[in-house]
C-alpha cells in the first residue's frame, strides 16, 4: 500500500513580501498622531455607550475630536509641505 503525500511550499512570516517597507513604516509614523488621536475619540465614546451623557462627556467628545481634526490637518500640512518641496527639487 503506497502513501499519498501531498506536496505544499511552506508558509512563513518572513517573506520579504509580507514585510513592511521602509517607505510604508515612514508613512505609519507620520500618521501616528492621527492614529492615536482616533483611538482616544473611539475611547472617549466607548466611555458613553453604557450610561448616560453627561456635560462632562459631552466635552470629553468634543476635545478629543478636535485632537483629531487638529492632527488631521498637521498631517495635511505636513505632507503638503513635503510633496511641494518635492517638486522643485
């Protein structure tokens, strides 16, 4: 009686395809304040779900969006700034 094996290529973490680049890790780091900003609006209205909104809530929610909308727009300005630099050079 003969055995039926199957032939498969292993499957690893480490391709080098699966990694990150260089240039995709540069991108995560700009983005990070924006990222940590939406993290603590998400924080702030998982807070509220289960009882309900207090003024202090209501304020709670309203910085951290403007955390968010304050990093958008550093982000924004950031990679303006970097792409029109980018064309002259």
């Amino acid at each position: 009686m003969s055995h039926i094996v199957t032939v498969q290529e292993t499957v690893t973490a480490f391709e080098p395809w699966l990694e990150p680049t260089d240039a995709e890790l540069d991108a995560i780091e700009l983005e990070m304040p924006v990222i940590a900003a939406e993290v603590e609006l998400l924080d702030v209205q998982i807070m509220t779900l289960d009882r309900p909104v207090s003024e202090l809530d209501v304020r709670r929610i309203r910085r951290a969006r403007r955390r968010v909308l304050a990093a958008r727009r550093e982000l924004a300005n950031r990679t303006a700034t970097v792409s029109t630099s980018g064309v002259g050079a």
